[in-house]
C-alpha cells in the first residue's frame, strides 16, 4: 500500500517481529514509537502476562499484566485514533484463544484476553462512526520464547520434564502440531490489507484446532 504507515508493538521478539517483517511487504514505513504524520494500522501485539495459578496470583501482579496488556492496548488506541481516524485505519489487537476457556493455572492470562476482545468490539463500535476498523486475533498454541515458559511451569505439574511437554503438548490440547509465528502474522496482514475493509469487530482465530466448540 503506497504510502502507508503501520506500527507493530511487541516486535523485538516471536509474533510481533514476524508480523512486523511481514508488514515490510504491504506498508510503506513499519514504525515502533515515532510516526510519519499519518497511522493507517495499528497492530499491538506487546504484552506477556504471568502464568500463575489463580490461587498464587499476587495483586501487584494482576495489576501489572492488566497495565501492559490491556490498558496498554487502550492508551495506545486512543493516543492514536486522531491519525486513524483521518487515514481511515485498521487497528488489530493481540488477544489468545485462552479468552475462550480461562483455567486456574493461567487464570490471568485468559481473563485478560477476554477484556482484549471486548475493549475491541468496544473501539470497533466507535470506529463505525469514525471510519476505523478494529479487530482482535486469538492465536492458539504457537511457539515463541513466552510457550517455551509457559512449558517449562506446565511440565512438572504433568509429571514430564520440559522436553517431554514440549512434545506432548499438542496431542494433550488435540492439535498436530504448534503454530508458527509466521503464520499468525499473515492473519494481521490480512486484517489491515484492503481485502479485509468490510470485517470490524471481529475475532478470528488461529490455533491448528485445539478450542473445539462453535
């Protein structure tokens, strides 16, 4: 798209970076911080959230995955709206099927996922009005650094070492294998490429399977 400008968070490492790299062939200009004097999609992916049983889970602690991941996404929309809103925008946030099936050992993840879909619909409803489209994505099991920890904790409650889980993992959750950051970064392309305009408020999902109900 000629002259056009993205900005991806969370691109140091795993999703973000591959979605930033795969932007590369649709934007003119990939900015983290700084602008170009226009945004035309928004795609913030940046915020790990601790894996902690419900139980466990400090204060402090809720806190400070809703500050990064959730109220992050929220300061960054609104900072941005104004620009969005004259270049007719897309906006794209980074959820997780888990906002579909939060469990005590991950109770924070999955709850503030599930906040992530709503605050989209929310910006979505908004940028009716505005001309801005907004989604969320809910990837499933990929394997960047953050599920190699997420393993690492799940592993001994199972019983297995790390490397044992690592395998097992996607016959436990009924997929045939993990996804591949690659390939939820051409979801995001997609979400913010013309071909997408009409979809607003959406949820796609992309995880080999494993959440298994309609």
């Amino acid at each position: 798209m000629r002259n056009s400008v993205a900005i991806v968070t969370g691109a140091s490492q795993g999703i973000g970076h591959s979605t930033a790299i795969r932007l590369a062939r649709d934007f003119s200009s990939i900015v983290l911080v700084a602008t170009f004097g226009r945004i035309d999609g928004l795609l913030n992916i940046a915020g790990a959230v601790p894996q902690i049983d419900l139980l466990e889970m400090t204060d402090a602690q809720w806190e400070s995955g809703l500050a990064l991941k959730l109220h992050g996404a929220r300061r960054l929309m609104i900072a941005a709206w104004p620009a969005l809103k004259e270049a007719r925008g897309s906006v794209v946030l980074m959820s997780g099927n888990s906002a579909l099936f939060p469990k005590a050992p991950y109770a924070a993840v999955g709850t503030i996922n599930a906040a992530i879909v709503a605050l989209a619909k929310a910006f979505a409803d908004r940028g009716i009005t505005d001309g801005i489209q907004v989604n969320s994505v809910l990837p499933g099991p990929v394997m960047p650094g953050r599920r190699r920890s997420y393993l690492a904790h799940w592993a001994p409650l199972h019983s297995m070492t790390a490397e044992e889980a690592t395998s097992k993992f996607p016959q436990e959750v009924g997929i045939a294998r993990y996804g591949e950051p690659e390939e939820i970064a051409e979801l995001m392309a997609f979400l913010v490429s013309p071909g997408a305009r009409w979809m607003t408020g959406s949820t796609p999902r992309m995880d080999g399977g494993e959440v298994k109900s309609i």
